[in-house]
C-alpha cells in the first residue's frame, strides 16, 4: 500500500464525511490509522487470527475509509438490524423484500452470515441477514438477549423509525454539533502528527491562528486533540464499537471521552 503524501491531511474539506459518521464507523477510522493494525493487515494471509486481537471478524483494509470499507466488528453494535425467518407468522405477515430496502445497498459475507449496508443522504442502517431468509419469507427482528436490554431495544427503535423515514423528503441538515466537530478535528490532528507535523503545525492547518504561545490555550488544544486521536487508535475505538474493553496488552490504554 501506498504511503500517502505528507501534506495529505491539510485539506479540511477531506474530512467532511467525518460529520455524518455514527460510532461505529468512527470506531474504524481510528482503527485503520493504527500502525500495527496496518501492518496486521499486511502479514493477513499469514495470521488470518489477528483480526479477534482489533474486534473484527474479518481484518478490512486500512486504505479504505468510512464510506467505502466495511467493517464486521464482533460482537454487533446495538445499531445492527438482525433478520430471522418467522416460525410462527400469523395470517398477514410481512414478507421479507430486499428491493423494498430503503437507499443504495450493499452485500457482503462477514464469514458467517450475510450483511447488508444501505446508505442514503445523511444515513445508513446495517441490516444481519439471518442464513434461512429468502426473498419472500415472513420474518422478525431479533435483540440479543442482556441483564439490561432497554438501551438495545431502544436502539432497534430508533433504527427501524429511520427505515422507516427514508421516504421521506431530505431536510435541510443542521449545522455541525460539537460533538461531530471535535472528530473532525481529531482525525485531522492525528493524521498531522502520524505524518510527522509539529503541534504548531497542526494548529496552523486546523485552525489558520497565529495565537501561538508555548503555554498559550491553542496549544493546550491542540495537544489534546493529538492526545485524544492517538488514545482512541490505540484501543479506546473499542467504545464507540460497543466492543468490550481488553484489560491488558496493547489495547490496555483507556481514553477519557469529553
């Protein structure tokens, strides 16, 4: 694989896709940054296992960002639409119809089951395709089971009313949230240092202020953007893929989320 230029990361309109992310497609941009993932990625035909070490079933290539790679975290993120055939369905049930599926639809096999990733303006859903669905076929959707399984149904709710308004007419979008705002910056801060930037030119890039000071906030800021980024690709993109944490070796580092 290519290395990029080292002036790549410079264009902050690059990192625009970034706003519309959920977590965890985040959770992969972070991912792919990560040396040893990468060199993991290399040496895949070799150690086929080291993608149980990132939280995948399958290693994906760095190379690809979010819009165009596709992930199989395990276990699932709650986001996940699991489909199963219905044993039982009564007089009425609702077929299953791959081209009734709202936005631009992709298939792909995660070693075990199909999934299918649809995207339209703003959003995507990831749908599970149980083995036994065929076009045609009653089905139900499925939560694994918890000790505490209200944030998981409320998760499927929430996915399924967005099926649901795909339909309808694109709204103006909102303006950037804070939130989103500091993972574009993050992102951008972290690929700065990754490429061998200062902080001072990091904060150059990112925010055009000559309000430089060797104890001054911007450099306060930028420095924990760069903290931030390195602590999230080295381990702490386990949370935004709701993965479990590892206790020890190199995903050992915890990230503090602000």
């Amino acid at each position: 694989m290519a290395e990029p230029a080292a002036d790549h990361w410079h264009p902050g309109a690059a990192y625009l896709y970034v706003l519309h992310l959920d977590g965890p497609a985040l959770a992969w941009e972070y991912l792919r940054r990560h040396p040893d993932y990468r060199r993991d990625w290399l040496h895949r035909r070799r150690h086929p296992e080291a993608a149980q070490h990132w939280g995948l079933r399958l290693l994906e290539d760095p190379a690809l960002d979010a819009r165009d790679a596709h992930p199989a975290w395990f276990p699932d993120h709650n986001s996940v639409i699991q489909l199963h055939p219905d044993d039982d369905p009564p007089p009425g049930a609702v077929a299953f119809n791959f081209w009734r599926i709202p936005g631009h639809k992709q298939l792909l096999h995660d070693g075990r089951r199909l999934v299918l990733l649809s995207r339209w303006p703003g959003h995507h859903a990831r749908l599970a395709l149980a083995s036994g669905l065929m076009h045609g076929m009653p089905y139900t959707y499925a939560v694994r089971a918890a000790a505490q399984p209200h944030s998981r149904c409320r998760a499927l709710a929430e996915e399924l009313d967005k099926l649901a308004g795909a339909a309808a007419p694109v709204a103006a979008r909102p303006r950037p949230t804070a939130t989103t705002l500091l993972e574009l910056h993050t992102l951008q801060a972290l690929d700065g240092t990754l490429a061998g930037a200062s902080l001072r030119a990091v904060a150059d890039v990112l925010f055009g202020s000559d309000d430089w000071h060797a104890d001054g906030a911007l450099r306060a800021r930028v420095r924990r953007l760069v903290r931030r980024g390195q602590t999230l690709m080295r381990g702490d993109y386990r949370h935004l893929a709701q993965l479990p944490a590892l206790a020890q070796g190199r995903f050992a580092t915890r990230a503090k989320r602000p």
